[in-house]
C-alpha cells in the first residue's frame, strides 16, 4: 500500500501525543479502578491508533491496539479488574505501540517484531 508520507507522520505525532495522556491515566487509574471515564480516555486512544493503523496498513500496530481496546473494554463492562497482569500487559501494549511508531516515523514502514507474546499476554488477561 502507497502511504501518504504527510497522513503517516500526522498520525505518529498525534498518537506519540496521546499516549503521554495514557501514560497519565494508567497512573491515576491505579488510584480509582472503577472510574469508567479514565477507561474510557484510555479506550479512546487506543481504538483511534488502531483506527487509523488499519487505515494506513500498519497491521502489527492494528492488532496489538485492536487486543488493547478488547482488554479496556472488559474493563469498562466490568467483566474483568484492573489487576496488576491488566496493568502490565496494557504497559507492554503502549510501550510497544510507542516504539512502534518511533519506528514508523524514521523507516514508513512497521519494524518485524513479533507480536505474537504480546496478543497472547493481552489475551490472557480476559481469562
């Protein structure tokens, strides 16, 4: 897929952004787990990088986001708790997206890591 340079660098400024937010909210969930709008800010964030990755062909980015956004829903429905392995895993989520998409910015193109332990950690969590 031909990637529009612009669209790509807007996306990895705006996202790089927001993640600082999340970073923010991890903290302050921490202290209020139930609070539906710190998941909620959290949900946002991840579902517009997965969004928008799978609009841009970052497929590695879409599905690490797109798990992300199933575990912070089932936070939000209540179906599971903000635990230490939802902490951990959702960490591991951002900082992979966050180096990710430092990545992205320098190369326009996704690194080859493989996301497979961390779809399987974040999967882990709705068990």
């Amino acid at each position: 897929m031909s990637r529009n340079l612009a669209l790509v660098n807007d996306f990895v400024g705006e996202a790089i952004e927001r993640l600082g937010d999340v970073d923010a909210a991890f903290v302050d969930l921490q202290n209020t787990p139930d609070s539906k709008k710190i998941i909620q800010s959290i949900f946002s964030v991840f579902r517009q990088i997965m969004g928008m990755s799978g609009y841009l062909g970052f497929e590695n980015l879409e599905q690490v986001a797109k798990e992300g956004v199933v575990v912070i829903d089932s936070l939000y429905q209540q179906n599971i708790s903000f635990s230490a392995e939802v902490s951990v895993a959702l960490f591991s989520a951002v900082e992979y997206i966050r180096t990710e998409l430092k990545v992205v910015q320098g190369a326009h193109k996704e690194s080859e890591q493989d996301i497979a332990p961390l779809v399987e950690e974040l999967q882990a969590c709705l068990r």
